[in-house]
C-alpha cells in the first residue's frame, strides 16, 4: 500500500471514530507476522497503542509524535464523556462541557510534554471511568511499570446555598499526586445530581 494512501487510511479512521477503534495491523505490511501478534497482545491491555518503528518514509519523529498527542486527548475526551454519562452530559450546556474537554485535553497534553517522546508507546489510558460515587475519570499510566502518571478526577461539591458544582482537576506523579490541578468547574443545580455513568 503506497505511504500516503496508509496515512491517509490512518487519519480517516481515526477521526470517524474518535480513536476507539485502532487501525488494522496489516496497514503496516512492512512487519513479520510475530511483530503483529506481539502488538496485538499489548493493545489488549491498552485502549490507544502507537507503535515504535523507525518513521516511515517521509515521516518524521515530530509527526508520530503528534499524532500519538492527538490520538491520547481524543481518547481523554471520550473517557470524559463516557464518565458524565448520557443523563449527566445531555442536561449540560455544551459551551461550557466544550470549555471542560478543550481543558482535559490541554491537560494530557502538558503532562506528555513532560514524558520523554521515546516513551509515548509505552504510555496508556485506563479505559474504565469510576461509576456510581467514585471521582476517577481516568489515568494517564506507563504500561511497563503500571505506575500512573497523571489521575483525573471530578468532584462533585455541595456548596451552602449555590448547589451542586462538577469540579474536574487532575494530579500528577510529579509531586506524589497532592497537588489539585484546576482543569474547570460546571455548576449542575441545586437537586442532587445522578450517579456517574448513569
């Protein structure tokens, strides 16, 4: 298959289904069979897996790069979604649930900047939300070690005579995860708001 023609493929898959699908192992034919079902293995266990191969002809290191950044905060976006869940995210404004994702977003992409771009195909999504009560929308997590690199979280808060606020924040492992990192707050209403994923 000609270079452009695969990247082409590559690209249009990926935006039609917001990266929850990977792509076939045979659009890269230049592999032996073991490689193939080596990587099949690991995107068991991963919801997005970019894989380490020298670039390909034309390609740069930069490219690649940016693709797997595209390709976490599109995943981190729907991990998002998947969390607020349709009773959740349907009664919200989308100007402000738009403000939110753009910030989840800006969010995974500082933590990548600071992971070395040799690692990116290493580095993973939990790809199940806490339902219920539980705040976690998702780790950032290095899939060697299955140490996370960044949480993300929302919080739901009862504030005296305003109501109830999500407030989404998120942690890095930088300072032991103690540090609150404000992504953005949406005020919900003063009724108490459904479970998670409800």
């Amino acid at each position: 298959m000609k270079l452009w023609l695969r990247k082409a493929a590559v690209v249009l898959i990926t935006i039609m289904t917001l990266g929850m699908y990977v792509p076939p192992a045979f659009l890269n034919a230049d592999e032996s069979k073991d490689d193939i079902s080596a990587k099949t293995d690991i995107k068991e266990d991963i919801s997005t897996t970019v894989e380490e191969d020298s670039p390909l002809e034309g390609e740069s290191q930069e490219d690649e790069s940016v693709s797997f950044v595209q390709s976490m905060t599109s995943e981190a976006r729907v991990q998002t979604m998947k969390k607020l869940g349709p009773k959740i995210s349907s009664q919200i404004d989308p100007v402000f649930l738009d403000t939110i994702l753009f910030g989840v977003e800006e969010a995974v992409t500082k933590t990548l900047a600071t992971v070395d771009e040799s690692d990116y195909p290493f580095i993973g999504i939990t790809d199940q939300p806490t339902d219920g009560w539980g705040e976690k929308i998702f780790n950032l997590y290095d899939v060697r070690t299955d140490k996370a690199l960044a949480k993300f979280h929302v919080r739901r808060d009862n504030r005296p005579m305003e109501g109830y606020w999500f407030n989404f924040h998120y942690h890095v492992s930088n300072d032991r995860f103690e540090t609150h990192r404000e992504i953005g707050e949406i005020f919900w209403n003063k009724n108490v708001p459904p479970k998670w994923m409800a």
